[in-house]
C-alpha cells in the first residue's frame, strides 16, 4: 500500500466509469471491535478509506465527529491503536489517515512516516497544515512512497489553488463550503463552479469532501469531480446503530451510476 | 508567496500558520490590513483617540509603599486593573475591532477565559456597533459569572463551551470553528498572543502600550531603569505587552506561569515541550501521543495548555525566565495587596505578585515592576464560594 495504491484505485474507478467513494472512519469508534469490523464492512464498498485519529483539540470537525473523537481517545485510541487495526486488515482499499499536525509531530516526521508505511497506510490528511508548512512533512512522505494529500477550500484564491494543484499527490481534498465537517441540503452553484475550475487544473483526482450524505449531492457535483468522501453521515449512522451499508450502499450506488455528461478525471 | 519568503510570522522555530485551508485566506487579508492600518496616521490617531478616551490610557505606574516595606525592595505596579472593563485587554480588543471595522467586517468572535477578553470585546464591538459572539468554557462561566452578566449587559451573546475541559481551550476551539464556518462577514478578536500568524504579533503590538507608557514612567520618577519587569502568563499578552518596552534594555524578564495544585497545572513553559495548538508552534502540555492534557489553575486566564509562541521563543534564547506559582501562593498574594495597599488584583496577576515577594526574598534591594494586568472584583464570589477569603 502506497502513493501508488492511491493512484491505482482512482485509475480502477475511473477506467470502469465511476466516482471514487471515500468513507470516513474514526478510530476506535465506537469501539476497537466495532472500528475494526465497519473497517472491513466499509471496504466492501470504497475504492480509499479515511481514518480518522482521533485528537484532543480538532478544529475543522463538527459535533457528530468531535463526539466521536472524544468517544474514542477516552477508550485509549492512539496512532499505534490506529496502525494496528488497519495493519491486521488481510485485504481492502488503501487507507489515508486524517489527523492533527500535533500527532505528526510528537512521533518526529520521519518516524511517523515510517511508521504509516509499515502499516500498510497509503497516506495522511493533514487539515491544519497549509500548503507553506508541509515542505518537510511532504519530503518525508515521498521518501516512504506516502501521499501528502492536499486540501482546497472555498476560500482559496485562484493562483494559490493553481500552486497547491501542482504540487498534489494521490488526490486532492476539495472542502465544498467554508465550515467544519458535517451535513448539509444542497451545495451552492459556486461549489459547482469551483470544483470545476479545480478539476481543469488539477493532475490529479478531485475528491469532494463536507457536507456529502445523499445520493443526491453525489447527483449534483459528480459532473467535475472525481471522487466523494462521506463523514459525519457515516459516523452519525453508525452512532444510531445503523449498519455501514445504510448509507453506503445507496451512495456507492451514486458513484456508480453511468455518467453521461461533462468530463472527470 | 513561497514558503522561503514567509518568514514573518516567525520566533525562532515557534509560531506560524498551522490552520485549516479555509483560514488562509482570512489571515493573509488580516495581515494586509494590518499592514496598511500600521502605515496610516488616520489610523494611528483614532487608536490613541480611543486609547485616551475610552479605555482610559495612560494607566499610572503606582509605588507599592508598604509592599516595598515589607518585601524589601521597590515595589512599582502597572495599573492596567484601572483600565476601562478592568484588565489590560481592552488595548488589544479596542485596535483589533478598529482593525474589523476596517476589513468590513459586520461580526466579532471571541473566546474568554476569566471573562475579561470577553467583556473588553464586547465593549469595543459595542461602541464601534458590531455584533458580538463570545464562547466561553462552561467551567468558566460559573467561575467568573460577574463577567457573562457584563458581556450580556453590554450586548454581546456568550455561549457556553460544554466540551472537554470546559475551559479556555475548549473555547479557542469553539471560536475558530465559527470562524471557519463564515470567514467572509467574522473577523476573529483572539485576546492573546496566541493563535496562527499575524495573531501574536497584533497582539503583542497593541499590548505593547503597556510597555511604552511604564519604560517612560519610571524613567521620569527614578531617573533609572528596574532591574526587573514580572508579569503572568497564560497566552501571554500582558506580558508581552510589559516586555516590549524593555526586551531592548538591560532589564531581567519574568514571567509567572500557573502552577495550579502543584501536579496539575498550567505551566507549558516550564514543563511542556514543543508543538502546535491553535494554529501555532508553541510550548505545549501533551502527551508522548501529541494529545493536548488538561490543565488545572484557579486563575481561568491562565488555565490553558499552550503559550504564545514569542514566549517560546524569549524561553529558549532565555531572554526572559518562566516561573511557576501555585494557587495557594496566588491566593495569599491576592490577599496581601488588598490589605497592604487597597487594592484588589485580579487572581491571575496576583501570581505575578506571588513571584515579586519571592524574587525579592531571595534578592532584597531590587527595583521590580510588576503588571497589575487586572482588577480582582470578578473573583470575588469563585473564591468565597470555596472559602478562600
């Protein structure tokens, strides 16, 4: 598993004409057991899972994943929990790993890298390390064959989106709306038109991220972007007692629906 | 901008811009302003207007007579506790809403731990006609309930922080979340010299009044420098605002961390190690798992993990030298000023005092300053309540 896992399951969607699906899972929610079962479960129907690991101080989620991070650091979650949960996997997607840059650091750059690559991580999201301070962190990702992935927001001013597209490993993490992690009804057109204009720059796939739950977002945005990520949809079902594939089996169902206009990647 | 060149939100290896991509644009637009605001006079003059007017500025530099006496030294303290709403926080929050109106800006977020940065921005936003949403932890809304009452008063909404640690930081969290969620219309008023770059500089620069007034105030009544300026430290912008008048000179720098019971504490300068929180590298309490650890100081302004990241920085080239104060000590200091010299300290200068008592016990005969950085009215019923008075 690595950079190239990555590249090799967006090219698999791709060439079979569908949209990536990127479920979001926390760590150790809402328990080990649990964490490592809707892992497997999960896999049967994602081309890249997100793991979340979990921190005391997130600032980009909303409640449902806060909840869920605090559920879990309280029952002793921490990276190496984390690796060893997704290194017993016998088989199964690639996974990124999303995380605050402090759980990066306390491990040393290299050491957590490493440690990622020896698991069987293909990479790491890393939401409060902007583009001007990953150099180092992205240096030691590409020595251990990792992706750094990259984050767009609604924010992003054109030519610095032109420079973080540039530089993109794996795919790139496009947030649909200023906001914290969470659901919403329906995406502005502006979202539309931002992921296109991404889409046009981008070298590599487009992932859309926040706020995705319904079949119906995938409908609206699928025309430019090459990948969806489910989150707090899939961490709230979970916490209702609803199974993994409630929500994403009609979602997986949405990606795969023929494509009948526009371009993706 | 490469990342070579950005280089200016920067002490040493501390500081920076570690937020989510949604923010950059914020801080990148705050920075320019900035910048503009610094070079125009208009700007200047209607800071000094609301400084003088408002907030009441110049404070007096105050010989402490009978402390002096009795400690054995020369005893002088800032009075930033007769500020305008009572604490030295009214400088910053008074340039940062002049600094919001000018952006545009329509909605001021703000995060309060003893509930003084949370009423000098209510103040401000106030006056200047601007909505104002103050986060609060839930733990500190019942122990500086005199506060919310003001901040209401004053027409700001508080919302109480249930999460975590119900505290300071639970609050920081609270508050750039909002921001992150309208980042067009909000401009976040962070209270300290914390927070991702430009934050600590603005801080520091709108605190640094402080300094200023206090460098010439003792020239002109002891034709000399001190040997010595103390202040607390939670973030750090009362300090950092004395010491900018005095970071040049050749003064001792002290400041006073929270040493809470003594095994729980607020002290990452004296026990923490590096990373980041709030959007800066700084001095941290944290596990060997980088999770940020509780805290635990009876001062709720001083009840947070990190500190901004200039301290970090002052710490390691030991420009200035961190101390820890535990409650009982702050108590007693809290005590001693108002008996001795009719005046009530807020309990988290009451550790910057803490330490003058003890500097001047092992070093009799120096000349200190220390910032009164507030008044102590809004402790009053924390510390009745659990029999301390």
């Amino acid at each position: 598993m690595s950079l190239n896992a990555i590249k090799a399951a967006f090219e698999k969607a791709h060439s079979e004409g569908r949209k990536a699906l990127m479920p979001f899972l926390m760590s150790g929610h809402p328990d080990a057991e649990g964490f490592a079962r809707n892992l497997a479960e999960a896999g049967r129907y994602a081309d890249v899972i997100e793991v979340g690991v979990p921190f005391s101080d997130p600032l980009a989620d909303g409640p449902v994943i806060q909840a869920a991070a605090a559920q879990a650091l309280k029952a002793g979650t921490s990276l190496a929990s984390t690796l060893a949960a997704i290194a017993r996997r016998k088989s199964g997607p690639p996974v990124v790993l999303m995380l605050s840059f402090n759980q990066v650091l306390a491990h040393g750059l290299d050491e957590f890298a490493a440690r990622l690559a020896e698991a069987g991580v293909s990479g790491a999201i890393v939401p409060d390390l902007p583009f001007e301070e990953s150099d180092a962190l992205q240096l030691a990702f590409t020595q251990h064959g990792l992706a750094f992935v990259s984050m767009l927001a609604p924010t992003t001013c054109a030519s610095r989106m032109k420079t973080i597209l540039e530089q993109a490993y794996g795919f790139v993490y496009l947030i649909s709306v200023a906001g914290v992690t969470g659901t919403r009804d329906t995406y502005p057109s502006e979202t539309i038109e931002y992921i296109r204009t991404a889409a046009q720059i981008a070298r590599v796939p487009v992932c859309v991220g926040f706020g995705i739950s319904k079949p119906q977002h995938i409908e609206q945005l699928r025309e430019h972007a090459a990948g969806f990520i489910v989150g707090s949809a899939l961490i709230r079902s979970i916490d209702q007692g609803g199974t993994i594939a409630d929500i994403l089996a009609p979602l997986r169902e949405a990606c795969d629906a023929t494509i009948t206009t526009g371009t993706n990647q | 901008m490469t990342t070579a060149e950005k280089t200016r939100g920067r002490f040493g290896i501390y500081g920076g811009q570690y937020v989510p991509e949604t923010l950059i644009a914020n801080l990148n637009e705050l920075e320019a302003a900035y910048d503009v605001a610094q070079a125009d006079p208009t700007f200047a003059a209607e800071l000094e207007l609301t400084l003088r007017e408002f907030v009441g500025r110049s404070t007096p530099l105050y010989f402490a007579e009978r402390l002096s006496t009795d400690w054995g030294g020369r005893v002088f303290l800032k009075r930033e506790d007769l500020t305008h709403t009572g604490a030295h926080k009214i400088n910053n929050a008074v340039g940062q809403a002049l600094l919001a109106k000018r952006l545009g800006k329509t909605r001021v977020v703000a995060e309060t731990g003893a509930g003084q940065h949370g009423v000098a921005t209510a103040a401000a936003c106030a006056r200047l006609g601007l909505e104002c949403i103050v986060y609060m932890g839930a733990l500190d809304c019942e122990r500086q309930r005199p506060n919310v009452e003001r901040m209401k008063l004053l027409g700001a909404t508080v919302v109480p922080c249930e999460a975590g640690s119900r505290n300071l930081k639970i609050a920081i969290n609270e508050a750039i979340r909002d921001w992150i969620c309208r980042p067009a219309d909000t401009h976040y008023l962070i209270g300290s010299v914390v927070g991702p770059h430009p934050y600590p500089t603005i801080v520091r620069d709108f605190q640094s009044v402080i300094g200023r007034e206090a460098r010439e105030q003792i020239l002109q009544r002891e034709g000399q420098l001190p040997d010595a300026v103390i202040a607390c430290v939670g973030g750090g912008s009362n300090a950092m605002g004395i010491f900018a008048g005095f970071v040049d000179d050749d003064v001792e720098l002290h400041g006073v961390e929270a040493g809470g019971h003594g095994t729980t504490h607020a002290a990452p300068l004296n026990s923490g190690t590096p990373g980041v929180l709030h959007g800066a590298m700084q001095y941290l309490l944290q596990d060997d798992d980088g999770q940020i650890l509780d805290t635990h100081s009876i001062a709720a302004g001083l009840d947070y993990p990190g500190v901004g990241p200039e301290h970090s920085f002052l710490r390691d080239i030991e420009r200035a030298k961190y101390h820890v104060v535990r409650d009982d000590e702050a108590v007693s200091a809290f005590k001693e000023l108002s008996r001795n010299e009719g005046i009530i300290p807020a309990v988290e200068s009451s550790h910057a005092l803490a330490y003058a008592k003890r500097l001047l016990s092992e070093r009799p005969g120096l000349s200190v300053i220390v910032n009164l950085s507030g008044r102590g009215d809004k402790d009053l019923p924390s510390l009745m309540e659990r029999g301390l008075l």
